[in-house]
C-alpha cells in the first residue's frame, strides 16, 4: 500500500540483492538525509537508515517484535533469534554454555593453528584466492569442529548453509526453496546423529555442551539443538568470512594504514573493530510492528515489517567523525554491525578472536601481501548477507610453518 506524504526512490530496493551488491552508500545517506524512516513500496517493507532509531527499536521489543521472523519475506523459524523475552532468553541462557569467555578464550590456540594450516596450504605460491583460500576455509572449520562434523563432511555443510542462506536472499525461486528444503533434511539428518551419538558420549565440542547444557532444570530437545545448531552455522559462517575478505581488502587498498598496523600491531583490536563496522556483513535484521506507531512523521501499522539498516547506521554522519574514512585507529567506535540489545550477537568475541588472529597471521607471514586486481571486487548479490565472491591477491613465496 502506497503510504501518502513519503518520499520515494527509485534506486532503493530493500528487498532486492542487486541494491546491496551494487553500492548502496549513497543511497543509505540520502535516506539518512531525507527519509530515515522508508517506505519501500515494491518490497513492502520500511527501512530504518539512521544508527539512533536501529538502537532505539531494537531496544523495544514490545512495539518491534522478533517473533514475526528475521527475514522481510518469510515467517518465523523455530530458533531464537525468532522469538521474543522471554522464550528467547529462555533458549539464550542455555546455547549461551558454550560461548563462555573461558570457552571462546581457550580456542585462542587452535584459530592460531588453523590460520597457520591455512596460510600454508597456498603461502609457497605467491598468489592465491583471499576469499576462498584464507577467508572462508577459517570461520567453517571452527564451526565444523564445533558442531562436530568430519573433516571430510565440511563440503557438505558449507552446501547446506549455501542453499539455506540462498532461498531466504533475494527473490527466492521454487526451485531454490525446494533445495534449501532438501539442505535442512540433510543437514537436520547430520545433526540429529552427531546429537545422539554426544548424548552416548559427551566429549568437549560446542555441540555436545548445548546436549548436556543445564540451566533451571531446563534442556533443549532435539529439535531445538537443530535448529539452534543451523543458526550457530548460517549466523557465524559467511559474515566472519565477509569481515575478513572485506576488512583485508580496506586494509590493503590504504597501504598507509596497513603500514601503520604492522609497525604498531597493539592497534590490532581497533582495526578489527573497523574492518567490522566498515564491512557489516549482515546488512538488514527484520522486525514486526505489533502496534500502530508514529517514527519521524511516519506511522508504521501493526504488523508491518521493518529493516534495521546496520550498514546504513554504521555510516551515521551524527555519529562518527568522517564515516566514509576507514581509520584503523578510530575511536570511540560504537558499531552495530553485531546489533544491539536482547539479540545481541552470541558469537561475537569468537567472531571478533577469528579475525584478529587471521589478520595478525596474514600480515606477520605475508608481510608485503598486495591486491593483484585494480578493480574492486565484486560482491555477491543478496539482500542479507553481502560480501565479495573473490580477492585475488599475491605476495613474496614463503615457506610452510606447521608439519
Ligand atoms: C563478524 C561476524 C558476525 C556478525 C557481523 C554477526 C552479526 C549478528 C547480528 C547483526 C545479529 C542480530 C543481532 C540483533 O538482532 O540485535 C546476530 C545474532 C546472532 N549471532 Fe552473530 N554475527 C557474527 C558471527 C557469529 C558467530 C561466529 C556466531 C556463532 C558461532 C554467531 C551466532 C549468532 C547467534 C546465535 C545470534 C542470535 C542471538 C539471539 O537471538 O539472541 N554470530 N549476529
């Protein structure tokens, strides 16, 4: 329905891949500029573009309600980022035993060994795929081993997590629903039998910590340990990916900075902070109006969706000093590209722990690292998760660390 006394544009496409993949930055300020709160007439959503009101709904969950789904297009599934308080903190509190600080801390050691394993497979080329080579394997390997499946099965998860995040980006076709369904049997199929044998035999992986995990004599059955699982993987694979491919291309394309990062590498924590807020792989959470209610001269009508634009917040000129300069030594840096209040990201400081220590690798061993392309490279089009598909880059061969 057209909404009367509403600015419009025909750049913007909420609901569309091809508005994310294709710069939308001058986009987002002109909305931030002339129509913070946006009516997107074809995707039949509003956008919330400003980092004042993405704060201000998600800290409402009464008016803005996450029980209606995340996804502008699609209806609630049973995971708790789909629920409200205090179902969801129910469920939060118990998938919360495996991301203590001393379980995120004590994985220090294997994310070293891994960026090493990976780094080596392609550091005697002097070239290689930063993408695919360095940035994805790390965030599904931890992952995979958290879940606990084998090695050799990791092909299938990534397929899996694909096809899910696929039909729940863009224009979903019937045939893309129809994999993403075969993906969640597959995948459910998988976990149900890793869930089972933990249940027999409880060993120190995340997977059989959310089997025996105990608060107030409540437990998740095995239903919710697939569903919570599957958000663990579609939340924690590609956006960690993203910061790292997109956080190291900014990096490399301001060679002044990354000088300044290897000369001062105390500042690591900042630039990781950047590379997050710059990047915001997850550009859009929905929410569900529960009530009519007025936003900046606009009313939104009960059960009416809505975007929370982090991308969009992230560049708030009435926030941060000059938002188009990527500065590793910004501060304060008061991102949300992890949200805000009750949904808060759960996998944050393993996020925040794998892209420093990949980024600290990258440049101890490949210290003269370069983009080997002039181009920027091209990002995959999806109206969720967004980041690039390659990264070609090359360096000085250098010989493998680990046995
Ligand atoms: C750079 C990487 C990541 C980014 C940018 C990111 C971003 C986000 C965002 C924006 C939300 C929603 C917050 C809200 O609605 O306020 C979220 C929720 C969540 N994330 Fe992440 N995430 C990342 C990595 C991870 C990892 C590594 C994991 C797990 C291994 C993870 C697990 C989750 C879970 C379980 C939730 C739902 C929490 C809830 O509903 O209470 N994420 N994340």
């Amino acid at each position: 329905m057209a909404k009367a006394n509403h600015p419009t544009n025909p750049d913007i496409a909420l609901t569309e891949g091809s508005f994310y993949g294709n710069d939308p930055y001058p986009h987002y300020a002109w909305m931030r500029a002339n129509a913070p709160v946006y009516w997107d007439e074809a995707g039949g959503v509003w956008g919330i573009a400003s980092y004042a009101d993405v704060k201000a709904i998600s800290k409402d969950p009464a008016t803005f309600s996450n029980a209606g789904g995340i996804r502008p297009n699609f209806g609630p599934l049973p995971m708790m980022i789909d629920m409200d308080d205090p179902e969801h903190w129910n469920r939060r509190k118990l998938v919360n035993r495996g991301f203590t600080p001393r379980r995120v801390r004590e994985q220090q050691d294997k994310i070293r060994r891994v960026c090493n394993e990976i780094i080596d497979n392609v550091c005697e080329r002097g070239a290689c795929d930063l993408v695919t080579d360095i940035a994805a394997p790390l965030p599904m390997i931890m992952i995979g081993d958290a879940l606990g499946v084998a090695p050799e099965d990791r092909g299938d998860l990534l397929r899996w997590s694909d096809d899910m995040v696929k039909a729940q980006s863009g224009s979903a076709t019937e045939e893309m629903m129809a994999t993403a369904a075969a993906a969640f049997a597959e995948y459910s199929a998988y976990a149900s039998k890793v869930i089972a044998d933990r249940r027999q035999h409880p060993t120190d992986d995340l997977m059989s910590v959310l089997v025996h995990a105990e608060v107030d004599g409540d437990r998740l059955d095995d239903l919710e340990l697939v569903h919570e699982s599957l958000l663990i993987l579609v939340g924690g694979d590609e956006t960690t990916r993203h910061v790292i491919s997109e956080g190291m291309y900014q990096l490399l394309s301001h060679p002044d900075q990354k000088r300044k990062l290897i000369d001062r590498p105390e500042l690591i924590d900042s630039a990781v902070e950047e590379m997050l807020r710059w990047v915001s792989p997850i550009k859009n959470m929905a929410r569900t109006v529960t009530r009519d209610v007025e936003l900046r001269g606009q009313v939104l009508e009960a059960g009416e969706k809505l975007l929370l634009l982090y991308a969009s917040a992230n560049r708030d000129e009435s926030v941060f000093v000059e938002p188009e300069r990527f500065d590793i030594e910004r501060q304060p840096n008061e991102h949300v590209a992890f949200g805000f209040g009750t949904h808060f990201c759960l996998g944050n400081s393993l996020a925040r722990l794998e892209i420093k220590v990949m980024v600290q690798t990258l440049l101890e061993r490949l210290p003269d690292l370069e983009l080997a392309s002039d181009e920027p490279p091209a990002m995959r089009p999806a109206n969720f998760i967004v980041g690039p598909e390659h990264l070609p880059v090359r360096f000085t061969p250098t010989k493998p660390v680990t046995t």
